[in-house]
C-alpha cells in the first residue's frame, strides 16, 4: 500500500475538518486545547485523539478522524469510576460520575440519540460488549447494572456533550476490572458476516485510516431479510467500532432516520465513519427488532480493501459537515 498518498490524503482530510470545524462547530468555544488549527505553530498536536469539532462524530461522522476514549481526562472534564473493580459473571452495580475541572459532579447534560449519556464497556480482548444507559441521580452519580460475564481487563466508556455554551462531544474512559480467572481471548478473525439470536448480519465496505468510507449492514433472520427494524434511539442501527490494541473509540451513526422520508426499516442500514488509523477494529452494531435490541459483532481491518465492494463503495465521499442525525 502507498502510505504516502494516505498521509497526504489523511492530512487533506484533517485540514478540511478544520476548517468546517471552524466554521459550523464550537468555534468559538472557550476552550483552548481544542483551538488548534492545522498549521499552528507545531505546539498542540501531542493529544491527537479528537479533532477540533470536540470529537463531534455525532454531529459530523463523516468528517471526524477522531478517536475517543483514550483519556480519562479530556477538555477539563473527567470520568471519574467509583466501581473499577467488580466481580465477573455476577449482576453488579457500575457508578461514576462526571466531573468538571473544579471536581463537582456534572448535572446538566445536552441529549443525544435520546440519551444523555451513552456508556459502553467493552472487554479489553474485545469479546465482550455492552452499551448501557445509566440513570442520573441529582447529585450528578450515574448507576446502571450490568453482567460483565468473563473476568479480565475492560474498559468503560462515557459518551455525553456537557450542556455548557461552547462544550463539545466528548468519549472519556476509564479501566475497569472483572475479578475471577482470567483467559485472554484473541481478537476474533475478520469477518463480513455475523450470527446474533438467529439474525445474521453481513457487512459490506469497509473502514478507511483518515477517509470516510462506508459500512453497510445488511439484517437477515432465518435467511429473509429483515424489512421492519425498529428504531431504536433514533436510528435503524447504532455502530461503535473499537480499535483492537488500545480500545480507541468511534461512535458512527448511520446515514439517514426514520422518518426521514428515505431512509428504509431494513434490511440494510448504512455508516459513514472514518478510521483515526489502519489497524485491526472490532465493530458492535446494536439493532432493534420484535422489541430486543441485539448486537452482532465483527472484526474489520482498516485500510485492507473492503471484502466485496471496494474501499470506494457507495461513492458517497461526503464529507458534510452539516449531516445531522
Ligand atoms: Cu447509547
């Protein structure tokens, strides 16, 4: 492969991003660490895991590169665990709490996809996934109970936009251990079909380092497809696709709602992401149907041409800064 035309391509991308970031973001947001425009004096390109635009993916998906949940700590804001330790394969209770730069525990929060905060653990060997939506107390301490079936490493991670002028979206994420016998499980081989309670979902397209590219995911049970999914937080399909090695993490949406006049209930429902980097992904997609939401999971390989379309699939190369969901 020719890393010089991805790295040329890639730092195209990053300078269009700003500059739409700029334009149609948190612009004028007060918060320095994201004024970084490309080309600035060379300082502020150490923390490379979010783009100007806040790691907005939920606002821009096709335009961010960015990868969140690689810091506990990010834009004065902290995930801070108060359950880093549970006990696998048992119902237990997972607290946190957000908190601001002066340690209060953060109470207003802006609602996204119906939530306002989406919180996702996942197994650090990437074989256990739950997206979970915590209950907020007053004082600002999210609780939610969960199974973690197999003991080891995970890591938990919250996804909110703070309701503050100028804040944007954030992934902060935080270790979290499962007590018992640990067997570190490999990454699961790629693969571009999936089984989940006698659904099978296959995926054409693929992730690309640094470019939008396309994700279609195509729902079938009992080998007829799947015509009537159910929304589902907004959406036909939520997509979180995790990078194997340090749990980097995108949240993609998908193109088109329901409702939206075009957007069909199945059975396919289509992403745009971009990958912060080539390198091994593990993808969750959570769907809904007969009242259950379910998630089928797949390894992808990001920067490997897509398994049946091509890595130009879809010739939807938008960019657009002003896809809403
Ligand atoms: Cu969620």
């Amino acid at each position: 492969m020719n890393t010089g035309l991805k790295i040329t391509a890639f730092a195209a991308a990053a300078a269009t991003t700003f500059g739409t970031a700029y334009g149609v973001g948190k612009g004028v947001g007060p918060v320095v660490a994201d004024e970084r425009p490309a080309g600035h004096d060379g300082h502020g390109t150490a923390r490379e895991t979010k783009a100007p635009g806040g790691g907005d993916d939920h606002d821009g998906h096709g335009a961010a590169a960015a990868a969140g949940g690689l810091q506990v700590s990010e834009d004065g804001y902290t995930l801070a665990l108060d359950t880093p330790r549970v006990a696998a394969g048992e119902r237990t209770e997972l607290r946190f709490s957000i908190r601001d730069e002066s340690g209060r525990k953060v109470t207003a929060f802006a609602r996204e996809h119906g939530k306002e905060l989406h919180f996702i653990v996942a197994s650090r060997d990437l074989t256990v996934y739950r997206h979970l939506h915590p209950t907020r107390a007053a004082d600002g301490t999210w609780s939610t109970s969960a199974v973690l079936p197999a003991a080891g490493a995970y890591r938990a991670f919250a996804d909110f936009k703070p309701a503050k002028e100028g804040a944007g979206a954030l992934t902060l994420g935080a270790d979290l251990a499962a007590s018992g016998t640990y067997a570190p499980a490999p990454v699961p081989a790629p693969a571009t079909t999936a089984k989940v309670d006698g659904y099978e979902v296959a995926l054409t397209g693929g992730l690309r380092p640094g470019r939008s590219g396309e994700l279609r995911l195509r729902v079938a049970k009992d080998g007829r497809p799947v015509t009537d999914l159910q929304p589902y937080l907004g959406a036909y399909g939520h997509l979180v696709a995790l990078r194997a090695g340090d749990l980097a993490y995108l949240h993609v949406h998908p193109d088109g709602e329901p409702g939206d006049g075009s957007t069909e209930p199945g059975p396919e429902v289509s992403f745009t992401a971009t990958a912060p980097s080539s390198g091994t992904y593990r993808l969750f997609l959570d769907f809904r149907h007969g009242g259950k939401v379910r998630t089928a999971a797949f390894t992808v390989e990001a920067g490997k041409a897509a398994p049946s379309t091509g890595p130009a699939a879809g010739g939807n190369e938008s960019e657009a800064p002003g896809h809403r969901h």
